[in-house]
C-alpha cells in the first residue's frame, strides 16, 4: 500500500509501517507507541526520532534488530486497537 507517497505495510485499517528516502536522509514510520517503547535503543544508536518516526542514513542505518522490534511494536499496537 502507499500512503502519503510512501511504501508501507497495514494491518486492518492501519499502516503499521512505512518509508522513505529524501535527498539528505530516509525516514522508517511506525506507529508512536513503538517509537516511545524504544526511544532509549533510539537515542543510544544516535538516531533521531519524532512522535511518529526515525530518521537515518545509509552511513548510520537504524540496527536490523531494532528494525524488526519497532515494526513488531506497531504490529502489537495496530492488533490490539
């Protein structure tokens, strides 16, 4: 599915995931909860995060294992809405 011009992946009526790439960063959007549960792993990667997302760069991705733990935090929350 796309939605605001981005790739993602929904459960239900929710997209539990998306992302994008700028000319100066790419962006992996999941669900807030997800990104509020591991702001610390966040912050201690020295990415950056908003409410809803984080913000990396092919030099300094985000950890695969990381990766997998947010978008199965999302999946968690959009399942139990």
């Amino acid at each position: 599915m796309v939605a605001y011009d981005m790739p993602g992946f929904r459960i239900g009526g929710t997209v539990v995931a998306s992302y994008a790439a700028f000319s100066r960063q790419c962006g992996l959007y999941v669900l807030a909860d997800a990104v509020a549960r591991y702001a610390d792993e966040i912050a201690a990667a020295g990415l950056k995060s908003t409410k809803t997302g984080i913000t990396f760069t092919p030099r300094r991705p985000i950890p695969e294992d990381l990766v997998e733990r947010l978008a199965r935090a999302s999946r968690e929350t959009a399942a139990g809405s």
